[in-house]
C-alpha cells in the first residue's frame, strides 16, 4: 500500500476496530526493521459533528488528522486533514448566503 500511495498518514484499524495512525516514516521503518509500527492516538469525531468540531480535533491532533467514526462505536467512517477544512472554509466562504 505504501508504494502505491502518496498519503503521508494512515489509520490503523484491526478487526473493525480504530488502533491509532501510523505516519509513512514510521511505518516504512517499521517494515524495514521488522517490528509493529507506532501509533498515534486518534482524535475521533462521531458522524454528527460540525465543522467547528472538526477544527478544534485537528488543533489537538499530533497527526493533522482526525478520524470520523462510523455506524458501529470506535469503527473507521472517514478521516478529515487540515485540507479538508481549508476547502470547506473556501466553500463556505464563495457560497452565496
């Protein structure tokens, strides 16, 4: 996956379950070495939240990431990065009132 991706950040899910995000050096080095990569915690958002929310979750992430649950508790529904907020807050800003 990593040869095949440009992606920088990755979340980690195991069995349906979000484990954390692993950063490409990490994990690239990982693989080298042999061992499981090291994970960050993952600032997780529940489906319904705002983008205000999603803001504030992406000040606190050590990933500039930020993880959206899906149907069931603690499940991968989507990620959100900083250049999904800058695109939301140019949409909103050239959207008419």
């Amino acid at each position: 996956m990593l040869k095949t991706s440009p992606y920088n950040r990755f979340p980690v899910v195991v069995e349906g379950v979000i484990q954390g995000i692993v950063l490409r050096e990490e994990a690239e080095e990982a693989l080298q070495e042999k061992r499981a990569p090291k994970l960050f915690k993952a600032e997780l958002l529940p489906p319904s939240a705002h983008l205000r929310e999603a803001q504030g979750a992406l000040i606190n992430s050590d990933t500039g990431m930020v993880l959206v649950e899906g149907e069931e508790p603690n499940s991968l529904g989507g990620l959100f990065t900083i250049h999904d907020l800058l695109r939301a807050q140019q949409a909103a800003v050239e959207s008419p009132e």
